[in-house]
C-alpha cells in the first residue's frame, strides 16, 4: 500500500473522527472514553500547539485519510519539559497491522527534532499488546508501569509507561 505523509489540515477532521470515534467506541485501545464532535476536532486541529506535530497517513490510490500521529508538549505549564513530548497513533480499525503506524514514525520523528524534542513519553494501555509491540518496534523503551490508571465502564485498566531519545546529531 503506497501512502503520503503530510501535516494535518482542518478540512482533515471528519477524517481523523472517522478513524478516533471507531478506536473510542472499541474500549480497549486508548484511554479516550467519550467519542468527539467533526466540529470540536476541527477545533482542536485549529488550535493545536505551534509546537506540535500532528501527520496524517493518506492512502495514494484513493486519498483517505487511513491514520495519524499526534506529538503535544509535555506539561506546558514548565519549561522544563520543553524537549519532551507526548504521542499518539491511531490507525483505522480495518486497516490495523498493514504498516500505517510504521509509516508515521519517521516523519514524525523528524519533525519532532526539528522542532527541538528531544525525547518522546508516552502511555500505552497494558491490554493493548500490538501497540506496545509498534512502539517497542520504533525504538521505545519500557520505563514503568501506572497501575490503574485508567477507570474505563467501571473498570481499571493498567498503562505502560515508554520512552523514547530523539538524536538530535
């Protein structure tokens, strides 16, 4: 499958709904829990951090939007978490475990250092494997646990903790 990266749009956000409400209503592959408006993520697109990376996956033979990976400041209330950012992917439901999320990764990675992070943290749901496979796969190191982290239709859901040094050489 050929793809094209590129930076979010707002016209991109029925899109990125069409993909993130499924992953919420799933239950058990993020810790969102409530699903999300086009017009609140168009929003959200619209206000997003000038230190952000948001890049989409488009599927060349028909110009969809197949996935995306989201980079935000870490604790943007300090600057002394300036070089550390926070990540999610999200990858269509029916299109899982067909390179989407590998794709992202380096474009993501780039224009993470670019804009000068130099370490990514994020939280993986602990009953949620592939994911921390994927991770784990782009060089993401297991550093903790958080044990009921989440609380999910009443119940508790355990998250890793991973990270990830951004070279900046």
């Amino acid at each position: 499958m050929a793809f094209l990266i590129r930076d979010v749009v707002t016209a991109d956000a029925e899109a990125v709904i069409g993909i993130l409400n499924p992953i919420i209503e799933a239950r058990v592959y993020t810790a969102f829990d409530i699903p999300f408006s086009v017009e609140a993520e168009r929003d959200y697109i619209g206000r997003f951090p000038s230190r952000g990376v948001w890049k989409v996956v488009v599927r060349r033979v028909d110009e969809q939007v197949v996935g995306f990976q989201v980079l935000e400041p870490f604790g943007p209330y300090t600057r002394a978490f300036d070089h550390v950012g926070t990540l999610g992917t999200y990858v269509a439901l029916h299109l899982r475990r067909q390179g989407i999320a590998k794709a992202l990764f380096p474009a993501t990675f780039q224009a993470a250092r670019q804009k000068g992070y130099e370490k990514i943290f994020t939280f993986v749901r602990a009953d949620n494997p592939a994911a921390l496979a994927t991770y784990r796969s782009q060089g993401f190191d297991v550093i903790g646990s958080a044990r009921r982290h989440l609380k999910i239709d009443g119940r508790y859901i355990d998250e890793v903790l991973i990270e990830r040094a951004l070279d900046l050489h």
